[in-house]
C-alpha cells in the first residue's frame, strides 16, 4: 500500500522501470486538473507523451514528492526538486529547482501541504546544493500568499524573492513586412550573424564560461549537452539551431531557436477580455490582414524558445537587440507562430525586448530554505537565473 507522503528519485534518463508509465499518467493528469490561474493570459503546460521524459531539461537529479492521500486511488498533490549545474559567485555548483508544486483543490485546504513540505525539508538536508530557486507567477496571488506565509509552527520554508522575470511571448505573425520588430532596425556592420556549427561549439562553451563568471544562475554547459538532440539537458536542440553574432572570428553572443513541442506543449486555456477582443476584430478582418497571431482558447500555442542565450559580459545592452531580431527571423522561418524570451528584470539585455511587440508574462523568481539549509546570498553579481526552457 502506498504512504500518503512518498519521496521518489528519478535520474534523467533513467526510463528502464516499467512501474514508472503509471505515475506519469498520474502527473500528467494532476497538472491538466491544478492549472494555475491569472485574470490575463493562462497558459496550460502539458508534457506529452511522457511527463518523465521532459524531466531532463531541468536538471539530471529530481527529488518527487509524491501525494496520495488514502482514498484517492490517482495521485492528488506533486513537488519537484531538480539539481542542476549551473555558476554562483563564478563557481560551477549543483543548483536547485523547485517546480510542478501542484495539489488538486480537494486537499489544498488540508494538512497536506505542510506533510509535503516536511519532506521536502528532509530531501534539501540530506542531499543539500548550493541554492534552490523556484518562479512563481506575479499574478498567481493565491499561491504566493500561501507560500509566502511564514507561520505554520516554522514547517514552511522562506520564500525570498530574488527577481522579476519576464517571460516575453513574442507574436511571429502580424501586420507589415518588419512585425514584430517595432521600429527598422538599423543594420550593425560591425557583426555577423550566421548559424552556429560544430566547429563553433569551443567558443560557444568559452563563452558560456565567461557569462557564468559574471551572471549568478547561468547555466553550466558541456560538449555532451550539444552532442545528442534527440536525449539530455538540452533535449531538441542542435548546435545548428544556435545563431551566432561573430567580430571577426570571434563569437559574441548567440541564442538557441529551441522547438521542446515534441515533450512539452502549451495551451492558451485563457485570455482576457481586452485580449479576447482584439482577437476578435482582428479575425473578422483576417481576409485582409490575414489569421490573428493569438491562438483561440482551447488551442496549441505554436511556439519556440529562444533560449538558451549567452552574451560577452559588458555587451548585452549593445548586442542583445541585433541578436534578438537574428532569433526572431530564424523562429519566423520555422513557421511558428509565437517565440519566447526569458529575462531577469535586472539583467541589461532585458532592454531589447523594447524592440519587439510581445506579451508579458512576469514571475517571482524566489530563493527556497529553512533556516538549517543552504542559502546563498544574491547581491554582487549580475542576474541570469534559469533559463526559460527549464522553468
């Protein structure tokens, strides 16, 4: 018989035990019921055909715990620590993630939140990294009022904000030959764009190295983390699918054009009033200025990540418009109808985004710990945090 509170490792890539298909049916059903709601836009995450598979882009070690109260025969409550490598104070460490803290509302008003999170704490004593991250959705006020509670006898932990973090849904299709650029770009002759090639991959991972050096929370890559796109960290992207700004031979900055719909979706499941006007009128003139770039509600939003990204420290103010507008041109050519670009709200390349027509999607970056447990401070560094396509 199953204990009400289970803590369950997984290891990326580790899909050998059959008795796994059945829990991740049960995940996958558990987050299409607890979606997290927003009086805007709400996006709904699904990860089809297989929740476990996805799990890689988050890290290569995820701590589950797993709530099945007695009588529920499915799983009815979820939460997830993923470690990562990633730079704090320009060291390579082992960086938490906590995410899919998912309950169904039969039991989020019970003591099953505060079970869950016992054993979390168990999970980041006994096996402690240097930090633990989690975003939370600004407009999602239900869940930071619970989670950022501290009372409940000190079995929660603190929740410290960290960051803003825009997450920038950038429309591909609109009126006009420049959309979604907002103004003409002034060409900078002093670049070159190209796409990345194998070749490229020694100065992509320098580059990598020198941005960690400087950003807390940038990701640490390794020639394997390129090598197989079809498995790993960065699951569906090819070194390929990278654009590149050059000086000389010299490579400066580059974004991924990362397409994760195979294992992971995203279906527009709400919009606004206003919103769901301009969809409207826009459709009913659609004849002239063809399909609205908002998908229905209820329908696939066909998107790419433009993720991960990486520039030059001391060049993001200068580089990141002509690489974003590179990325944009590239995603375009795919045929995808929305591109999405993470940024923290302190970092100096989130100015480009002025440079586009987008939608915001803002989050709570938060720091995770008890007083017992890691905790980092993040004050001298410039901000990177997660990359989209692990949040």
């Amino acid at each position: 018989m199953h204990e009400a509170i289970e803590h369950l490792v997984y290891l990326s890539g580790d899909s050998s035990d059959v008795a796994l298909a059945s829990l991740d049916q049960q995940i996958r059903s558990l987050v299409r019921a607890s979606k997290m709601p927003s009086p805007y836009i709400e996006l709904d995450y699904q990860t089809e055909p297989s929740f476990f598979s996805a799990l890689s882009v988050y890290g290569h070690r995820h701590d589950m715990i797993l709530v099945r109260p007695p009588g529920f025969e499915n799983l009815a409550g979820l939460g997830i620590r993923s470690v990562s490598r990633a730079y704090l104070g320009g060291k390579i460490v082992d960086l938490g993630y906590l995410h899919h803290l998912r309950f169904l509302p039969e039991i989020r008003g019970g003591s099953f939140l505060l079970r869950g999170y016992k054993a979390l704490r168990q999970v980041f004593n006994q096996h402690p990294v240097s930090a633990t991250l989690t975003a939370i959705l600004e407009d999602n006020r239900p869940a930071r009022a619970a989670l950022e509670n501290q009372r409940a006898g000190g079995i929660m932990p603190v929740y410290r904000p960290v960051s803003r973090f825009l997450s920038a849904l950038i429309p591909l299709r609109g009126p006009g030959a420049r959309w979604p650029q907002r103004c003409r770009a002034t060409p900078d002759n002093s670049g070159r764009v190209r796409k990345l090639t194998p070749a490229d991959l020694p100065q992509l991972l320098a580059l990598f190295a020198a941005a960690g050096h400087c950003n807390d929370g940038s990701p640490a890559y390794v020639a394997a983390d390129f090598a197989n796109p079809g498995a790993g960290r960065l699951v569906g992207l090819d070194i390929t699918s990278m654009i590149g700004i050059f000086s000389g031979s010299i490579l400066h900055a580059a974004m991924g054009v990362w397409n994760q719909q195979t294992y992971k979706q995203i279906l527009l499941s709400h919009l606004c009033m206003p919103l769901l006007a301009i969809r409207n009128a826009w459709q009913a003139g659609s004849a002239l200025w063809g399909t609205c770039p908002i998908p229905a509600v209820g329908e696939k939003v066909d998107s790419v990540l433009l993720d991960p990204w990486v520039i030059r420290p001391g060049f993001e103010r200068k580089l990141m418009p002509e690489l974003l507008a590179a990325a944009v041109r590239a995603a375009q050519s795919q045929g995808a109808l929305f591109a999405a670009l993470g940024v923290a709200e302190k970092n100096p390349a989130i100015n480009a985004v002025k440079s586009v027509f987008f939608l915001p999607y803002w989050s709570i970056i938060y720091q995770v710990f008890w007083p017992e447990t890691s905790m980092y401070e993040f004050d001298t560094m410039q901000l990177k945090l997660a990359n989209l396509g692990a949040l």
